[in-house]
C-alpha cells in the first residue's frame, strides 16, 4: 500500500468510523460465508459449516481488532482516548490535578536548569580558540597569599616573559549611562587591553577591536558592546557601530558587539572599554584584589572615562608552541 492510500484510508476510518466498521464487518461476513459454502460442498449442513468455519476461524470481533492495531490510525485513535480519560480524571479531582501540574513544572524547570548548565559546562564547546592553551596567571606572596598581578607585574611579564605567546590584562568598571538625560543606570563593565580579543581568538560580531592607540589616556573614548546590551538597550541595532553614547557624563563612540557565545562566561557585564594601564602607574601596588576575588584597593577615579575600580586580572596570556596555550580570563 502507498504512503498516500495508507494516509488516506487512516484519516477515513478516524473520521467515518461507523461506516468504515460496517464495511469491515460486512467484508468478513462475506469471507466466512464463503468458507462455509465450501464446508457445504463437502456434505456438511450449513449451520455445521459455520460453526466449523467459526472454530477454524475465531471470534469475528477478535479479527476486527487485529485489523484494526495493524493501521497507524489505531494508535492516534487509542491515544486520544486515554487523552480525554486523563482529562476526566483530573476534573474530577483539582486538588491533585493541580499538585501534579507543579510536580510536573518543577521537574521540567529543574531538568531543563541541570541540562543548561551541564551543556554550558561540559557538552558545549567553550567560544574561545584553543581553549586547553588558556591560563590565568596569579602571583603568590610571601604570606602565600595568591593575588592578581600589579600593573608593574603585567608590563614586566609582558616585556620579559619567554613562554607566551601574547598576554593580556583586564580589569572592572562601572558605567553611568542615561538614555534620555534624565534617568541614569549603572551598567557593570570591563577594561581590557587591546589584545585581549586577540589571546581568547574571539573576533567581534559587529564593528572592530580596540587598537593600541586607543589604550593611551585621551584616545580611550571608544567602547565595545556586549551581547545582550546590545540587544536590549540598543535593540539590535546592526549601524550601531560608529554611534555615540554618553557614558559618565562623557560622549564615546561605540566600535563593535561581541558575539552572543560570550555571554554566560561573562554574565552581567555590558560595557567593555580600553584599559588605559597609565592610569594605575602613579598607584604604586594597587591589585584587584586575592584570588577569592576580594578588593584591597579602594575604589578610585582611575581612568579619564569616570570607572571606578582597580585592575583586575593583570597577566593572562598565551604560551608559545609547542608549550600548551595560556590565555587571559577575568
């Protein structure tokens, strides 16, 4: 039978049930009359010829079933059956029908929160390239106390380091940004070097990446959006590169998105800008803080654009080949 005949005549005897089952029953009539007659021909009478046929033969309702599983309408048809016998159960009891739609809610969100960070974490290939070559760099102190690198330290592992490949740095900051003048919002943010793109393989998903220019104090009026800022604030605006916003009470032009697949790993931040490290050389020491993430350093107006916070995460970077890869990471 073809696939459209079987499509056909599966949508008949769900919608023409009755006379389909008076067909079927008329045609196995039929057939056991016509065993009969032969029965007949051989001497027997015709209620003992039936009464053979039907032993041979068995009950005539049993046939009908097993004609009827052995089309795919039979399981659309049992299915909805059970369907509004389900739904007559739960409207007899609402107490439990609504128990067992919170049971049934709660295990899907659980399930589907466990399944979304197992993929995160372990399925889905992270958006970095070579990730196995990445590396946070710490120093330890004498207390043994692991700290992220002073900005002297960055520069002097950058300058003098042999096994990477490139090293970069970053660090946070806070925005103010006011859309219509009125109203302003904090929009968490990160100073990163020029090169930090570059050491995670990332390339920009609209516009381009910083340049070493624009790491110099007066030339870092530029900013990088990230994903979701981008997409909520800015609606997905595809020339938003080149546009100016205020951010601090301070215009800045917009230079480029960062792909969505960098979102979880660096959740909340929505403003990425230049790192100007000259602006920490007259700070002395100053860290972003232990390894926990605890801050030492005060908050300060460190940089021209108004962001408040030390650096951060000084010293990630890349190690040369064959040596695995190092890499910079928040």
């Amino acid at each position: 039978m073809s696939l459209l005949r079987s499509i056909t005549s599966g949508l008949r005897s769900l919608f023409r049930k009755e006379r389909v089952e008076g067909e079927l029953g008329e045609e196995l009539r039929g057939f056991l009359e016509m065993a009969a007659e032969e029965k007949m021909k051989q001497g027997m009478s015709r209620k003992d010829a039936l009464r053979a046929v039907r032993l041979e033969r068995g009950n005539l309702e049993v046939t009908k079933e097993l004609v009827r599983s052995a089309a795919w309408e039979s399981f659309v048809e049992t299915w909805w059956q059970d369907l509004r016998f389900g739904l007559r159960m739960l409207r007899k009891s609402p107490g439990f029908s609504a128990a067992a739609v919170l049971t049934i809610a709660l295990g899907i969100g659980a399930n589907a929160a466990i399944f979304g960070f197992v993929d995160s974490a372990f399925l889905r290939g992270l958006p970095f390239r070579e990730p196995e070559r990445l590396v946070h760099i710490w120093t330890i102190e004498a207390d043994g106390d692991v700290h992220t690198p002073t900005p002297a330290e960055y520069q002097a592992v950058r300058e003098d380091s042999k096994s990477f490949e490139q090293i970069a740095a970053a660090g946070w900051a806070d925005y103010f940004y006011g859309a219509d003048g009125s109203i302003s919002q904090d929009l968490p943010g990160f100073l990163v070097t020029p090169n930090w793109l570059p050491t995670l393989g990332v390339q920009p998903l609209l516009g381009r990446n910083f340049r070493e220019e624009e790491q110099i104090a007066g030339h870092d009026t530029v900013v990088i959006l990230s994903y979701d800022c981008w997409h909520t604030r800015f609606y997905a605006d595809p020339h938003i590169a080149g546009k100016q916003v205020v951010l601090n009470h301070r215009p800045v032009t917009v230079i480029g998105v960062l792909p969505q697949s960098l979102g979880p790993y660096y959740q909340e931040l929505e403003i990425f800008a230049p790192l100007v490290l000259e602006s920490y050389a007259s700070q002395g020491n100053v860290r972003a803080g232990k390894k926990s993430g605890e801050n030492e350093s005060p908050n300060n107006r460190a940089l021209e654009a108004g962001s408040d916070a030390g650096p951060s995460a000084f010293g990630s970077g890349s190690h040369r080949r064959p040596a695995q890869k190092a890499g910079c990471s928040s």
